[in-house]
C-alpha cells in the first residue's frame, strides 16, 4: 500500500508543475472518501459508500443539464453469476444551487428498485443539501465548498440498510470529513459511525476513509483506503479490530461528457457515464 501512496504523490508533484489549472467542476468528477466533504457531481444520487449516502451538496458542482448512466457488478453475490446493478440520474445545477433525481435497481433476488433525489445551495460559502429515498433521509453540511479548506458534516435517518432490503430497527449515521483541494490534487479524509435502535446489534464500528485524488487536464484518479475500526460482529468476539480495503477511480472526458471507471467502490466493478449540455 505504501508503494501506492509512493507513485501518486509522485504523480502529484509532475501534475503540480506541469499541468493546466483545473476548474471547480473538475475536482468532483469522481469519487474519493466517503463523499462527505468532497462529493461527486456525476453520481451524487444513486453510487456511495460507508455507512451514510453521499453528501447531496454534491449536487450543486453541476453548472448545467446533466444526465448520467450507471452500472456496477457484484461477482461475490450468491447468485452464481453474481448480481449487477442499473441506475440512472437526471440533474441541474448553477454552480451555487442544484438539484438531481436517480433511480437505481438490481437484478438480484429480493431487490427492488428504487428514486431517490437529492437537493442543495450555497449560502454565504455554507452548502446545505438534503437527500430524501423512501424513508432515508439524509442532510449534509459543506462548509467552504469551493475553496482549498473544505469541511463536511453529513447526518442520515433510516429504516433501510445499504443492500435496499428492510430490517427490523431504525438507525441513526454521522458523518464528517475534511478535503484539502489544490489545483490539481485532493487530500480527504472522512469518517463515520451508525447507531442502531436495536441494543443487540452491535454498532461501536467506526468508517475512517484518507484519499488521494490527482487531476491532470481531462484525466482523473482517486485511491483510497477505508479503515474499519471496531471491526466484530459482537462485543466479546475476538476477531481483528481494524480492517483495510482499498478502493480506486479514473475519470476521463471534457466539458461534454465524463466517463469513470471505479474498483471495489460500489461492489467490484462500478461504471459511470455522463453527458453535459
């Protein structure tokens, strides 16, 4: 892993010198962390990961239309062909207040598809936003949203788990994060914790997730690694307390379209395509 790390703060320092100066728009075409303090503008709705939704103040990135396709493979599924997912997003946004709906669905057994929108502004350098699917809500805070210095807070209420199926306890998510956005490069980290109302669950798991993303003219890539703390299925188990996984993007396209390619980000394959007009 450290080897990783190693190249790309390589790569950061070629791209600090000799590439062209990135736009706003740009240091959120892919994902990195766990989107709370530097969300995605091209899948904000439908694609996250950790233990809330994205941030919706993702959102307000977009500077026009934008419509964008998804699909992710799950070769882990206990189908013997694995599972795949199909999603689709519809948005608008100023750059200062955006809105965006999705609809995401998967063709394994017990799934159902599912809309979902998400909705935010920017007032006085705070983004606000909220994401409302079936009974999910989730808020989020951005605080200096396009600046180098960004702070993320983000907040979700759910009777429904991250695989879309229903369990029997309601549960509260926190988040919050920190990104440091350069010119050509971001430095993030977020970290998570959900609380469950059922006391027999246990819930002391925390989500810590440092990133790296470069970007170099119409070329994007984030690497990050997320840290499971607490890591056991009860409060007496002895297995290992701290899990790593580590999950990477690479985003390419101009003003007119994006396309970007994840690992590991949204089960083990996940695509995204999208269209700016």
């Amino acid at each position: 892993m450290k080897s990783i790390f190693s190249l790309l703060f390589l790569f950061i320092s070629f791209v600090t010198f000799e590439a062209h100066a990135a736009s706003k728009n740009q240091t959120n075409l892919i994902a990195i962390g766990q989107g709370i303090s530097s969300p995605t503008l091209t899948s904000t709705v439908n694609f996250s990961t950790g233990y809330t939704r994205e941030s919706p103040v993702g959102v307000v990135y977009q500077d026009s239309w934008r419509v964008s396709a998804q699909y992710d493979q799950d070769n882990d599924d206990n189908n013997n062909n694995g599972s795949s997912g199909y999603g689709a997003e519809l948005g608008y946004g100023t750059g200062e207040a955006g809105v965006a709906g999705g609809y995401y669905t998967r063709n394994c057994d017990g799934c159902e598809g599912r809309f979902a929108i998400s909705a935010a502004a920017v007032v006085v350098d705070i983004g606000v936003g909220l994401r409302y699917q079936d009974d999910v809500y989730t808020a989020g805070i951005l605080i200096n949203p396009n600046g180098l210095h960004r702070f993320g807070l983000i907040a979700e209420f759910s009777g429904e788990d991250d695989n879309n199926s229903i369990i029997n306890t309601d549960y509260k998510t926190y988040g919050l994060g920190y990104s440091y956005v350069a010119s050509q490069w971001t430095f993030t980290i977020d970290a998570s914790k959900r609380d469950y109302d059922d006391d027999s669950i246990y819930d002391d798991r925390m989500l810590l997730s440092p990133g790296l993303m470069v970007r170099a003219d119409f070329l994007q890539l984030s690497l990050t690694d997320q840290i499971t703390l607490n890591n056991r299925e009860n409060s007496t188990s002895t297995d290992d307390d701290v899990h790593h996984e580590l999950w990477f993007g690479v985003g390419v396209g101009d003003e007119a379209w994006h396309f970007a390619a994840y690992g590991n980000y949204v089960n083990d394959l996940a695509l995204v395509g999208s269209l700016f007009f």
